[in-house]
C-alpha cells in the first residue's frame, strides 16, 4: 500500500531548482580494464567486478533518465579510464575521451545536463605504487593536470563541476586499508586531507582563471554530513556534537570558507594536523561556488573524557565522542532495511541544512546524495521488487525537510537521490539496492523502473504528491 506521507508539490521549490540523480564510474561501469582503463585502488578490493555494465548500456541509463522527467544526472569520471597512469605526461585513453564524449553528448541530446565528479573514490593505482597516493604533495600537481583535461575536454558542455565526492570516506578509511604503506590511524587521515583539500583548492583556482569565464560554470566539492544530536542535555554531550561535526564535516568546510582548520581539530590533533601556510591559507579560502552534501543518517553523540596525557590512537579516538543510535532504548530512526548503519532521519537533513546556513555564511547548497538502501532478495519477484512504497516514503520526508530550510532561507539549489541505479555498494557489494532502476543482476543487467520512478516523474512534471 501507498506509504501515508506529507502534502508536497514541485511548486513548494524554485523554478530553477534542481532534481536529479546520481551515480559514480567505480560503482556502475564495468570491470577494471576493459576500454583501456588503468587499474585503481578499488579495483584491489574489488577484483574483476563487472558493476552494472553502464560502460556499455550508458544509453539505457540515459532513457532512465529521461522517463523520470529528471533534467540534471550527477555522474563521475574514472581518472585511470582518462589517463591509464595518471601521469598526464604519459598519455590519454583515447577510448576513455571517446566514451565520456559519447555519454556527456548523449544527455545533453536528451536535455539532461551533466553534474561531474572528478573524483569518487578511484584514486589511480599508479600513484599509489609510486608515491603513496594521498599521502604525498604530488597527488595534488597530477590531480590538478587530470582536472585541466577534463575541463578542456569536458567544459564546453559540463557547467557544474565537483573535485572530490566524500573527501572524509577516503581520509579517514582509505589508508587503514592494506595498500601499501604501513597504517598509521594517527597521523594519514590528516596528511591525505591536507593533500585533498590542497588539491580541490588549486583545480577551483585553475578552472577560474583558465575556464570560467568561456565556459560559465561553477565548481565545488561533496562533502558526507550527519546531524548530531547530544545524549544528554548537559554541557558535555552538546560539546561533543560540535567535535563530532568538525571531525566529519567541518574537517574540510571550515578550510575552504574560513581558510583554517575547526578549532576542536587544532586543540586535539595539535602537531599531527597539518598546517596550512599562508599562501595556501589564500588559496583554499573561499575555494568554493557551491557545497555539495550527501546525507544518510543522523547519531546521538555522547561526550567521552579528554585528557591532555592521553596517547592517540587513531581519528576516531581523536574525537573523543562516542556516537549512539538509540536513546533510552529507542532508535533515532527506523533502521534500514537493507544496511544497519543507516538510521532514516529527515529532520537531521534540515538541522544540517539550518546550520550551514548559520556557520558558513549562507553558501550555495546542493545535496549531492540521499537514498534509500533496501535490501537485495533475488528470491521475490521483480514487479514485488519494484514496489519500493518505502523509499517514496524517504524521499518525500526528506524533501519536505528540504522546503522548511527553504523557508528558512538556506539557499539550496538542487537535490540530487542516491542512486540512478542498483549499483555496487562500498563495503556491501551488491547485497543492498539504492537504485530508483532495478537492475537485474541475473539477466545482462536489464534495468526496470521502480515505483519511486512513477512518483517521481509525478512530481516533477508538477503533480501533486500526498
């Protein structure tokens, strides 16, 4: 049955605001090598997946597009399918430059405009080999070289940029990973962000001042947000949802809109937190059109003691909160159905939203992501998959969270559902479906519309939605 949900309508936003939906290469292509595309870091973890083949079915994806009425798709692009070696110096795939070619010209045929992600999570195996990936200053010289590329590649038709999706995910858990390089949970996490945020900074600079004014675009980053919500009501467990925040999300906004790491991270992190020199200081503030959010789920923070003597062990330790799910027995949200971590709080999205109007000055907001992760059961069938009346039920919660912070003021100017597509999940594999598409995996990944598509559709086109 139909989920009982808000009054909402496509008139309760702007005009110009924007819906869409989002994928990224890693998670939807196809397996490592085919195309001519070099190895990433994933692809250790990974092995030969085949993803959902949308290297060769990316005009089906289009149509999928097109039949929900959505007017904007937020995609990535591989570095290692562009430059096999991530050296620019090396050589382009040509077959890499014809296939995103073919894919951004084959939106735009069909009036959907491209969103474009540098970056989502395939760091180019060849930088790890040579120097440690993000844990080296060159990672930030031959990121900005494969960003120019795409610019000049790309930018005649691209006009919304993001450098890098969840700079946090990759910092914070790329290098406790076995790649290379010895772990050390005290001190990586804070040099490979340095090194993010150090190279988001210097594309923005580069695309401002080589492309911006031919090609009218924006550029920014996406950046993973939680609403965190004290334990208690005590001094303490407030205190620790401010730590909570910087070590998250703050970690990289407050850089590119003050120019200086939170405070929190100085006083705890001290000497292991890198600091940024002036002319760096110049460089990353400001470094921003617009901020992408990707929003999930919220926490209950309580505050854990701090001591000036203790040894650090690793980012999380550094936090010094332990973050809860429940409180006195009762859940935050309602769990998931397909992966536990994920707790469905809308509200939390407009507290997020609400405070990024106070602490950073009002910016430029997109949500970059939000979905709805169901759980994968091959043993139903597909037309009881497809009707997913839960996820119509989440996006409408969570849209109607997004008109209060429009009445608020928060300038928010698209919303962009996680994902277009059952896709590989980080750290789940194919076990959950975020897709508003099915994809079924045991007949050459044929993509179906879920009920969510038809509400969708609905409301865009300018039905209203009860």
């Amino acid at each position: 049955m139909a989920p009982k949900t808000p009054f909402l309508s496509r008139s309760d936003f702007p005009a110009d605001f924007k819906f869409g939906a989002s994928s990224s290469a890693l998670q939807t292509e196809s397996s490592p090598h085919e195309g001519g595309r070099g190895s990433s870091t994933w692809d250790y973890f990974l092995g030969d997946l085949p993803a959902v083949q949308s290297y060769y079915k990316y005009k089906d994806d289009v149509q999928c597009l097109k039949n929900m009425n959505i007017e904007n798709y937020r995609l990535s692009i591989a570095w290692p399918r562009l430059i096999p070696t991530a050296k620019l110096s090396d050589g382009v795939n040509q077959k890499g430059i014809d296939f995103y070619n073919n894919l951004i010209n084959e939106l735009v045929a069909n009036g959907i405009e491209p969103c474009v992600t540098l970056f989502h999570f395939d760091l180019p195996s060849a930088l790890q080999e040579e120097y440690n990936g993000l844990l080296s200053p060159n990672f930030v010289d031959d990121f900005t070289k494969y960003a120019d590329l795409c610019f000049q590649t790309f930018g005649d038709r691209v006009k919304h940029w993001i450098t890098i999706n969840e700079p946090q995910v990759f910092a914070a858990h790329g290098y406790k990973m076995d790649l290379t390089v010895p772990d050390q949970p005290t001190k990586h996490p804070y040099i490979a962000a340095h090194h993010i945020i150090l190279a988001h900074a210097r594309t923005v600079k580069v695309y401002r001042e080589n492309y911006r004014a031919t090609q009218k675009g924006e550029i920014g980053i996406s950046t993973s947000a939680q609403w965190f919500i004290p334990l208690h009501a005590t001094p303490d467990d407030k205190q620790a949802t401010q730590r909570a925040w910087d070590f998250m999300t703050g970690w990289f906004l407050d850089p590119i809109v003050t120019g200086d790491y939170p405070f929190n991270m100085k006083a705890i992190v001290r000497d292991r937190l890198p600091t940024l020199t002036k002319e760096q200081e110049e460089m990353v503030k400001g470094s921003f059109d617009f901020i992408g959010i990707n929003y999930y789920t919220s926490r209950y923070t309580k505050a854990l003691k701090i001591s000036a003597n203790d040894v650090p062990t690793s980012y999380e330790t550094d936090q010094y909160v332990e973050t809860l799910t429940e409180k006195n027995g009762v859940p935050i949200g309602e769990q998931a159905g397909g992966f536990d971590l994920i707790y469905v709080y809308p509200a939390g999205l407009g507290e997020v939203l609400l405070h990024l109007k106070v602490a950073y000055n009002n910016p430029k907001i997109y949500i970059t992501e939000n979905g709805y992760p169901g759980k994968r059961n091959d043993s139903i069938a597909i037309e009881e998959a497809l009707q997913d009346y839960v996820r119509i039920e989440f996006l409408q919660d969570h849209l109607s969270n997004i008109k209060m912070a429009l009445s608020e003021g928060v300038n928010i100017k698209g919303y962009f559902i996680w994902s277009l597509l059952d896709c590989m999940e980080m750290g789940s594999a194919y076990t959950i479906r975020f897709g508003l598409n099915y994809v079924d995996y045991n007949d050459d990944y044929k993509r179906y519309p879920k009920k969510s598509v038809t509400w969708l559709k609905n409301f865009i086109t300018g039905n209203t939605c009860s």
